[in-house]
C-alpha cells in the first residue's frame, strides 16, 4: 500500500483543533477557529486523517458524534484504558435511567409526571442521576397544572450513545406494529 | 418459588429485577405467552400477587406501585365477573382491562427504545475521547500538593461519615440478589479490599471507594471495615471543607 503522507496545512490544523478539544467540535467552529477550514473540506480532511492513522496502525482515530469531531481511542485498546480509569470510570446507566431517556427523547420536553404515567413507577431519583450525569437539562416549565419542569436531552446525551441526533435512534413502534407483532406468532393451540 | 430463581450458585436467589409493576406484568404475559390484548385477568392477578409476595419475603422493597397495581388488577378482575348491564347512557361499556392494555403498550414502546440505547451504550463505552478523563480526573486529588495539607481538610465525625454512608446505601442499585444463609463477604474481606484499594492510591474518596460495590450487603460490611480500620488507626478520614467529598487516607 502506498502511504501518502498528508502535506495539507489545513487538515493539520483540523487535526491539532480536534485533539486538542475535550468535547465533539463542530465543523462550524473548526471554521470560525481556522478560516481555511471551509466546511465542504473539512469531511474530506478528517476522511484523509482517518485512513493515514488506519495505515499507520494507530491506537486512535476520529468519529463523528453529536455533530461534531472527536477524537478517541479504538475499540481494541478498551481493556488496557479502563485499567488507567480503574474506580474512577462512570458506572453504567440502570434500566430505569435508559428507560426514562427513552422516553425524554422522544417526548421532549417532557415533565416528570408523564413519564412516571408511562413507566409506572416515580423516577424522581432516576431524574436527579440524569441530571448529574448531564444527559438531560431543565427545558422550561409546562403548562399543566403546578406548571411542572419539563426536561430534555442534552448534547452529551448524543455524545454518550455515540449518535448525532435523535433521528438517529429506531423510532418508537407504533402501537399497530406491536400488536400485529402478537397477531403474527405462531398460535400452538391452533390445530 | 419459580424455577428459574432457584439459582445454581448455592445459596443466592436472583431476582429479575423488575423496574416496575408494567414492567413485571410484561415479563409475565411474554412467560406465560398470553396475547397482550386479551390478557387472562385471573390468572394473570393471582400470578402478579405471587411475585410481590415474594419480593417482600425476600426483603426486597416493594414500591407502592407495585401494590396500587395489585389493587387496580384486583378491580379490573372483579368488573369483568359483573354481568355487563348497560349503564343508563348509551355509550357501550369498555372492556375493563382496556387502559391497562393501552399502559403496558405503551410502556412497550419505550421499552424497545431503551434496548437500543443499552447496545449504543455498550459500543460507545469502549471508545474513550478526552472528556471521559476530564470526567475522572475530577476524582484525582487537583494539586497533589495543596490540597492535602490540613488546612482546608476538616476532621470529620462519625455523624459525617454516617451521612456520608447513607447517600452511598440510597443510592446503591436495587437489590437483585438476596443472600440467604450466608454473608458473601466478611469485615476481613472488606478491610483487605480497602487496603488494597489504597495500597495504589493512599487516598481515595469514600463514595469512590464504595462505588462498584454490589448490594446494600457488600456496602454495610465495607462501612463496618472502614470504621475497624479507622479504630485501629489504620486509616485516617477527612473531609475538604463543610459537606465537601469525604476522602479516606491511608495512615
């Protein structure tokens, strides 16, 4: 294989502006910090940056999520990184806080009182983890009565599922498509 | 007690941990194989009653809603035994089971969504970007230095450190095993593990320190080797000012 090397200043410049920021950098601000960096080349330069670490074996590369750039780790050297963080990696998120994201996502804003009607359960406690994690944030007040907070998802809710928006997820089924699902098993106890 | 409870390792009973009581309806009806929309009510009540009978002898909280479900299955069942007389209006009356069946298909939908996001949260923690250690460099002491010298780290009392311990214990996961004849863990166990622990790092945050623990059990007996190792002067705790995190300092 034939190592081109990268001689474009620009794509360095995108390059060190990715690496060095600790959050997903968007294509507008690696604009508004290098004006070279016109948004049509910038996909390009982080394609040409990708394949060279590729072809040098690299541990890193960059991916793009919550609309931005960022810059992490492969796959691959996952087990020796989470000897690094050893106590300190944050715990992974418990059914009920991925089920009330589910339903913040997808109902935004939304007060805690409907989401408590659709999960069956309070999830005030689930609530106030989210909230510290950032992976919701406060949208306002609702117009119900008491004028409940509606909450919504954050950018680091993206950043953390390794999506760009919300469109990205499967659309809740219709509750049709569930139901003809039931329809269409098997039924044993017809002969 | 349903088989599948009955676990092989010994002494331990695992629980499916139920989120709640939609939650433990949708597990019975995809047991049991019933059609969603023509839920066997009966049945289903008296199986329903079964498990949070048992949660409550396993010591498991059981939320109120697990009960106020009861109630209303208890409702719906009984409804569907009365003759259906018409009431004086002319709407046609509903089948009683009708906004249990629209909840739990609701509940349904969210559900499946929160599947996907477990995966996506699977994959993604195994790539790590720069926030991630700025995340945990927040529990690495800042200047390794300053902060330490006594100045604006407190003594702390044992009312503290019992505050301290009660965030950690409301906090911990729900419970989804119960030991029953044996204590998985001993105060030794607990004492090796914190020095251990901080034969790495000389000082560590207690909540740091208890996360990753898995049950109420493990958490109460690690408490218990904290305030051994505290009595014999093995361990040193201090708090960085008023209500600040506590940190455990290896003497």
């Amino acid at each position: 294989m034939t190592k081109e090397r990268i001689h474009d200043q620009t794509t360095r410049v995108i390059e060190a502006l990715i690496f060095a920021s600790d959050v997903p950098i968007t294509a507008a601000q690696l604009h508004q910090y290098c004006e070279e960096a016109a948004p049509s080349k910038i996909r390009k330069a982080v394609n040409a940056l990708n394949l060279e670490y590729t072809q040098q074996d690299r541990s890193f590369h960059i991916i793009e999520v919550a609309g931005g750039y960022q810059m992490v780790t492969r796959e691959a050297y996952a087990s020796w990184i989470r000897k690094l963080f050893h106590k300190r990696l944050r715990s992974r998120l418990t059914q009920a806080a991925l089920e009330t994201l589910s339903v913040i996502a997808f109902r935004q804003p939304v007060s805690r009182p409907e989401i408590a009607a659709i999960r069956g359960v309070n999830c005030d406690a689930v609530i106030k983890t989210l909230l510290e994690r950032k992976l919701i944030t406060l949208s306002g007040r609702g117009e119900g009565p008491g004028k409940p907070l509606l909450y919504k998802t954050t950018r680091e809710f993206l950043r953390y599922f390794g999506i760009n928006s919300i469109q990205d997820l499967p659309r809740p089924r219709e509750i049709e498509e569930l139901l003809k699902e039931d329809e269409d098993r098997p039924d044993d106890a017809i002969e | 007690m349903p088989e599948q409870w009955q676990k092989k390792e010994g002494y331990t009973v695992s629980l499916p941990n139920f989120e709640g009581p939609l939650d433990l309806l949708l597990y019975l009806i995809r047991k049991e194989e019933i059609d969603i929309v023509d839920i066997p009510i009966a049945s289903i009540t008296s199986q329903y009653l079964e498990y949070v009978e048992l949660m409550k002898e396993l010591d498991l909280e059981v939320a109120g809603e697990f009960i106020l479900m009861a109630a209303t299955l208890i409702q719906i069942k009984v409804r569907m035994l009365l003759p259906k007389t018409e009431p004086d209006g002319d709407e046609e009356s509903e089948d009683p089971r009708a906004e249990l069946i629209r909840q739990l298909l609701e509940y349904k939908r969210f559900k499946e969504v929160a599947e996907t996001l477990n995966e996506k949260e699977d994959r993604q923690r195994r790539y790590f970007a720069r926030c991630d250690f700025a995340w945990a460099k927040q529990y690495i002491p800042k200047e390794e230095t300053a902060s330490f010298d006594r100045g604006f780290m407190n003594d702390i009392s044992l009312f503290d450190l019992l505050t301290a311990f009660k965030t950690v214990l409301d906090n911990a996961p729900r419970v989804t095993s119960h030991q029953l004849s044996a204590i998985g863990v001993t105060v030794q166990d607990q004492i090796n593990y914190i020095l251990g622990m901080l034969e790495k790092e000389n000082r560590i945050p207690f909540h740091i320190m208890m996360t990753d623990l898995q049950d109420r059990l493990t958490i109460i007996v690690t408490f218990m080797a904290i305030l051994e190792l505290i009595r014999t002067k093995r361990l040193h705790v201090q708090q960085a000012g008023t209500f600040g995190d506590i940190w455990l300092i290896k003497q």
